[in-house]
C-alpha cells in the first residue's frame, strides 16, 4: 500500500494544528504561573516589608500604640517607649496604720535628651516561690524625670496577707 500525496497532505494537515493548539496552550499555561508567581513574590515582598519596617519602627509604634508593646513582648522583643528605666529597687515590709504594706523605693533614670513624664507603675508582689498574687498600679502623680537624670520614688502597697518576698516594677 503505497500513501498518495494527497493523503499525506491530509494527515499533515491534521496533525500540524494539534500541534500548533498545544504549542500555544503551553504559552498561556506559562504566562499564567509566571503570573501567579509574580503575585505570590509580590505578596511575600510585602509581608517581609511590613515586618521588617514593624521590627525597625517598634518604639515609636508602642509611643503610638502603647498596648502592643504585649504583642513585642510576647514574641521576645523588649520595647522601651518611655525612655525611663528601673535602677536600684527595694521592698521592704512593714506594719502602718494597723495594715500590712510593702514600702516600694525605686529608682528611675531617664535615658533620653529630653525631660520625660513618669507613667503610672505597675507593681507586681510576688511570695516566696515567685508567683505573682497581686498586682496594683500606682499613678506617679506628675513626676517628671530630667535629661539623663535619676529620681527617686518611693511609695507604700497594702499587703493584706503580709505574703510579699518580692516585687517586680514595670511602667503601665
């Protein structure tokens, strides 16, 4: 059986088309993963971007946003947005006006060029094996600390159980 051309010219004719359709849905195919990988590296660019610049700008977001300072915390960043920080603290306890109190003396230094306001302080009492029992939080009653200084405060915190073997200070 020997094809004539006609034939050949037919099934030529038939194949060239499949081919040519296939070609072409390999480009569309193509073109539409490179777009979809341009739009996921757009995205994870960005995610990155938003870390990176929430990492960078972390103290003036908690000066703006003071309760996400917790969000930092929590994933072991410590952010400082007042500039203060705790020196030498004691808790001494004691027996006044027929209660029990824990004596809280701390000091505060300012770390900045500028006079900064002392935020009201959260005391934490903890007893003898560390876990917090109570916390109050004292106002500092307009305190303000001067550039590169160091102030004293000192303040009384009801114990009613007389259970406090430690204290632990923070700015609200």
């Amino acid at each position: 059986f020997k094809p004539r051309v006609e034939d050949l010219r037919q099934v030529k004719a038939e194949k060239l088309p499949s081919r040519y359709r296939a070609l072409l849905q390999d480009k569309k195919r193509l073109k539409a993963l490179t777009a979809q990988a341009m739009v996921w590296g757009g995205m994870a660019a960005a995610f990155i971007a938003v870390f990176g610049l929430a990492f960078m700008l972390r103290v003036n977001i908690v000066r703006t946003f003071p309760r996400i300072a917790g969000a930092y915390a929590m994933v072991g960043l410590k952010v400082n947005a007042t500039h203060l920080q705790f020196g030498n603290k004691s808790a001494d306890a004691a027996f006044k006006g027929g209660r029990f109190v824990v004596t809280v003396q701390a000091q505060v230094k300012n770390l900045s060029d500028q006079p900064v306001p002392v935020p009201p302080v959260r005391v934490k009492l903890m007893d003898a094996t560390l876990q917090t029992f109570n916390s109050v939080l004292i106002p500092s009653s307009g305190l303000v600390v001067g550039p590169h200084q160091t102030r004293t405060l000192t303040f009384d915190v009801a114990d009613p159980k007389d259970m406090t073997a430690s204290v632990d200070l923070d700015f609200d």
